[in-house]
C-alpha cells in the first residue's frame, strides 16, 4: 500500500506456452485499475517498495531483459516508467533514500555484490563503501548510513555501515574460514576453497538449489565442515544460475536438468585435468533442485562420481509432479514447457529414477515428509528401485517440511553426512 493508504500494488504471474509473464497492477480501495505492467516473456519484472515521502506515489521496478537489469521509476498515476542509472549484468534490488531523491542499489553479480547510490536528480550513480564479498541485505537509515549485512567465504556475516563502521560483528564461536577462490570452465563460474594439504584433493562439487538461485561467496558452515574434513569444495554456477544475465539464467528452459548435469561434468573433469581434483574421491551432492542434479548425474554419467549425498530431491519426477504443490507445479510447467502429459518424453528422460539401472556409486538420500516442494512418495519410488536394484544407498527419513528448522537438527543430517563418507571414501 503506498505510503498516503490510497493505492495498492498486485502481483500476477502469467503461464504462456513461450514462457512466464510478470504483471503489476495499482488499485484503489474501491478495486478501480490506476494503471498495470506487463512484462513479456523474456522480461522479468521486480517490484521495489512506494516512496517514503507522503504524496509521492512513485514505486520502483527492476526490469530484467537482453541478459541485464534496468533501474526504473513508476509514477501509476501519470502512466509513466522512466528508467535511471546505466544497465547492470546479473540482478538488482532497490530500496528508497529516505528522501525520495535517492535509491540504493544492491547488485548481485558473479556470485558477489556491490552497493551504489543512485541520484533521480541527475546527479548519476556514486559506489559506496563496501568490501568484496555477499551482501544478504541493505537499507538505508533516517540519516542517509547505509546499514548492510556481509559476508565472504572466508568471514562469517557481520552488520556493516557504508561509513567503515562495523555495527555488528560476527558470532565469536565463528573462527575465519577457507577463502573462496575462483575457478572458471568456458563460461562456468564456479568458487573453490581446498584445505591445506597438498592437492589432489578428495573434492566435493555442491550443486546448489533452485533453479533460479546461485553459489555466493559468503561464509557457509557447511562448506567449512568439509574443508576442516579434508575435502577441496567447489561451488558450481552452472547454467540456469542467477547472476549472470538473462541468456544464463534462460538457458535451461525447455530442456532442464541435462545442461546443468553437463556443466557439472565438465567442472569436474577440468578440476581433475588441472590436478585439484583426485578423480577416485569425488562426491557430488546437493538439496532440492541440486538433490534432483546429483541424483540425474549419478545416472546420466556414472563413471565420473564416486560418491553421491542427495537432500529433499526430486527423484521420480513424474510423482513429484502428482504431489507437490500447485506453485511448485507452475514452475514445473515454466522448465519443460507443460506438464508431464504435455512433456511426457521430456519429464521421462530428465527423471532420475529413469536412470537408477545405471548408478554405481553409493548413494545417501535424505527425504522429509512433510515436504511440500519435493514430496516423500516419489524419494521412496527411487530409495525402493535402488534397493531392488541391488545398490548401494542409505536412506534417512526426516519427520520436517523442505527445511529443517534448527541447529541441531542441522548439525545432525552433517554428521550423518560426513559418517556416510567416511565408510566409502578415505580422506
């Protein structure tokens, strides 16, 4: 609601068969229709918040099209979108100066953040204070400080001011991590932190979750448990990330789940050929939609892992698709282009239990039953065929929802993690 509780702001998404349309409507109390945006299939739109200053009913849009984001203003009530500042490759977000004249930008791009600020006056765009690494969140105070939150692979997250003050420091139970380096495969972005003794490493390649999310370089707990364990970790941006443009993020559509199991690949071969890697020790693993990723590998290429640790996948895609929630489904629809009576020879092929003949590597599944994005019925279709099938696996069954909601539980699902690899792969 804008700030003089006059006008409202509506969210719609529209499903096309070339692709998913963003729609914003500004209403007035009564339901009349002040004016509305639409994007097209290949544009995405973001809606910022209303102006802060009484009277001004100005919102801020990010448009994304032709692989970078736009800075826009929209003023409904003169049916008018005026764009601002220069285009930016990766993703934006945009928050208010409180006096109505400014926006903070906070851009993500190549797994790394930056904050600018970004006159409406015509006075440009200025970079503000901030150090290389993740900004989680930003926003501006009365007095015009920036307050932001950051972290790297290396620092656990602290409070930040764009004026050099630290607000905020990180949990002293946090000592420093592995820095994140970078590691690229022909257009594959990927961060790698490794231990301290001498390569080849046992590696670990995380597949992240999703799809349209991406490896950050900021400080993971998770990643420092295997680092500490011995283990090189690469963190993967392969395509259908965030954070590299549209045509990345895209690229996918129509034909998911093989092109990211390609890059993948072609990660861990490079990893191998430049001798980080030790090819007889590497375990690929992933939650969600990097589960469903591992669990595809395992059974596209399985001469290339030797170990394989799946969270909450998608394993039985066509079962999934019967359980899952309605907006789980819709976004189903947007990756293969319709639903699996739609796609059935596509859903067939991209589906991990179409491949399970073909695992050799030992496998550690963990499911939840209350999961409403990734369901149970369809984990325990695979975890059944795999034992049928005689292989290896080891099946852990959680009474939670997609994510565990403690620390304990956390801590707990790592050290069955870590025991798993322990038994089958020496570090």
């Amino acid at each position: 609601m804008s700030r003089d509780d006059t006008l409202i702001s509506v969210l719609g998404k529209v499903e096309m068969r070339q692709g998913r349309a963003f729609g914003f409507r500004i209403i007035t109390l009564d339901g009349k229709t002040v004016d509305s945006l639409l994007s097209s299939p290949n544009e995405e739109l973001a809606l910022g918040p209303w102006s802060p200053i009484t009277g001004d009913q100005r919102l801020l849009v990010s448009v994304r099209r032709d692989g970078n984001s736009h800075c826009a203003v929209w003023s409904p009530s003169a049916h008018r979108l005026q764009e601002f500042g220069s285009e930016l490759p990766g993703n934006v977000e945009l928050s208010w100066y409180p006096n109505g004249t400014e926006v903070l930008v906070v851009h993500h791009f190549r797994g790394r953040s930056n904050l600018r600020c970004a006159s409406l006056a015509g006075k440009g765009v200025r970079d503000l204070n901030t150090p290389v690494g993740s900004i989680a969140s930003a926003s501006v105070r009365p007095d015009g400080e920036v307050w932001f939150e950051w972290s790297d692979g290396q620092h656990a997250h602290k409070v930040m001011s764009d004026r050099g003050t630290i607000i905020r420091p990180p949990s002293k139970r946090l000592r420093a991590g592995t820095v994140y380096n970078d590691f690229s495969v022909g257009d594959i972005h990927s961060f790698v932190a490794v231990p301290r003794h001498k390569s080849p490493y046992p590696t670990v390649i995380l597949a992240h979750g999703g799809p349209d999310s991406h490896h950050k370089d900021e400080y993971s707990p998770k990643v420092q448990a295997l680092v500490d364990s011995g283990f090189a970790v690469c963190l993967p941006n392969y395509r259908g990330s965030t954070g590299y443009g549209q045509g990345w993020q895209l690229a996918t559509r129509g034909n998911p789940g093989r092109p990211e199991v390609e890059d993948l690949v072609a990660v861990r071969d490079r990893l191998v050929a430049d001798g980080l890697a030790d090819e007889t020790r590497i375990l690929l693993m992933g939650k969600s939609w990097g589960g469903y990723l591992t669990l595809l590998a395992l059974g596209l290429f399985p001469d290339r892992w030797d170990l394989g640790i799946a969270e909450c996948p998608v394993a039985d895609y066509v079962a999934a698709y019967e359980d899952e929630i309605e907006a789980v489904r819709a976004v189903d629809r947007q990756l293969f282009g319709g639903s699996p009576s739609e796609r059935a020879k596509l859903y067939h092929d991209r589906s991990p239990i179409t491949h399970a003949n073909r695992v050799t590597a030992p496998i550690q599944i963990f499911g939840s039953r209350f999961d409403p994005r990734c369901p149970i019925r369809q984990i325990r279709n695979y975890v059944r065929l795999l034992r049928d099938l005689g292989k290896t696996i080891e099946y852990c069954e959680l009474r939670a929802g997609h994510n565990v909601t403690s620390v304990d539980s956390e801590l707990g699902i790592m050290r069955k993690q870590l025991e798993f690899v322990s038994r089958h792969l020496s570090v």
